[in-house]
C-alpha cells in the first residue's frame, strides 16, 4: 500500500514539475519574442544580429538557438507572436459595439491606442514588408498575418450587419476591410512620423465620417 501511494505521489511531482517546465519554457520565448520584435522595429532586419535579441532578452545565445533554429525562424515567429497579441486585443475590444457610431469610434481608439502603446509593431509590419520581399518564410508568416487580420475583422463586420447595427453587403465586406485597413496603416505610419497628431482632435473628424460611411450611416 505504501509503495502504491509512494508512486502515485511521485507521478504528482513529476506531472507539477512538467507543468513548470513547460510554463518556464513558455515565458523565455515570449521574452525573446518580445525582445526581438523591438529590436527588429528599431534596428531592422539586416541590421538586428542573434546577439543583439540574445543580450536583449537576457538569455545565452546558445540558449537562444536552441528555441529557434536560425534568425529566420526567430524573426518569422516574433511577428506570429506580435500579429496574434495585438490583433486579438484590438479586435476583441470591437466586439462590444452596438451602434455604427461606437464601432467606429473603437477604431479610432485602438489606433490611438496601438500606436501610444505598440509602436514599435506598427513600425515593425512596415520592416517585415521589406524583409517579406527577401525571405520566403517571413512572406509567409507576414501574408497569413494580414490575410488572418481580413477575415477576423470581415467577420466582425458581417455580424455588426446581420445585427443591424451597421449596413454593408456581405459581398462587399472583404473590399470594406481592406479599404479600412488601408487607412490604419497609412494613418499609423503618419502618426510614427509626427506622433503629436494622436492628439490633433481635427484629425480624427473626418476619419470617424469617412468610418460611418463605409458602415452605411450617411448621417
């Protein structure tokens, strides 16, 4: 009987000292992600070295290579990492409009938001779009990236309307996303260059009016 309790204890911790483990493991990457994506936001792609993510994250290099096989693979699943924190974050925080107005007041908040709080990202999509034109692996990650972004907010946007909190044909909506995608990045990479227009109020006026029209309030 003893013998029987002994080993059910040792498999107990044995099973907490895998979860640990594990746990352990989990937080090292996302430090190293996160390392890597600010570095590569500032210093680029050519420019970012293993030894710079490495020191960056406070890890060993060899450390470092035993979690990713090369830069590639580092950098690739750095903007996985980065694509899957920040969208899921912003879009979820969509999901609780009930008018066109809220919707599109939303927007506007997480832009304002993901640039005082991440811009290092924004800054990073526009590195990787370089890089993606060299590196087949990192095309990949950056085109399943964006086209997962799409559909996310096409969704979104498709139940807004079955809901009738917004007008849009469903046929429509992947060209409405991408319009509005559009504006996001081509606003974030002004907002990089004079970050003092976050705060410009006559900014955002016409952004909020050209949100409603494409939602179909023409008020």
């Amino acid at each position: 009987m003893s013998n029987i309790w002994l080993g059910s204890q040792q498999a107990k911790i044995s099973e907490i000292r895998t979860v640990c483990m594990s746990k352990a493991v989990q937080e090292k990457s996302e430090r190293i992600l996160k390392a890597a994506l600010v570095l590569l936001a500032k210093k680029g792609y050519e420019n970012t070295t293993i030894n710079d993510i490495a020191d960056a994250a406070s890890v060993s290099r060899g450390l470092l290579h035993y979690y990713f096989k090369d830069k590639e693979d580092l950098v690739s699943q750095a903007l996985t990492f980065g694509f899957g924190s920040m969208w899921e974050s912003s879009i979820g925080s969509l999901a609780g409009a009930t008018t066109a107005q809220a919707l599109a007041d939303g927007m506007i908040d997480v832009l304002k938001k993901n640039m005082q709080q991440n811009p290092d990202f924004s800054a990073l999509l526009f590195e990787m779009w370089v890089s993606s034109r060299r590196s087949d692996k990192i095309k990949k990650v950056f085109s399943e990236g964006l086209n997962g972004t799409v559909d996310e907010l096409k969704k979104l946007l498709e139940l807004a309307s079955a809901a009738g909190i917004i007008k849009i044909d469903s046929a429509e909506s992947e060209g409405i996303v991408r319009i509005l995608l559009a504006m996001y990045h081509g606003l974030a990479i002004q907002l990089l260059t004079n970050p003092e227009k976050l705060r410009d109020k006559r900014l955002w006026i016409p952004v909020r009016k050209l949100l409603l029209m494409a939602f179909g309030d023409r008020k």
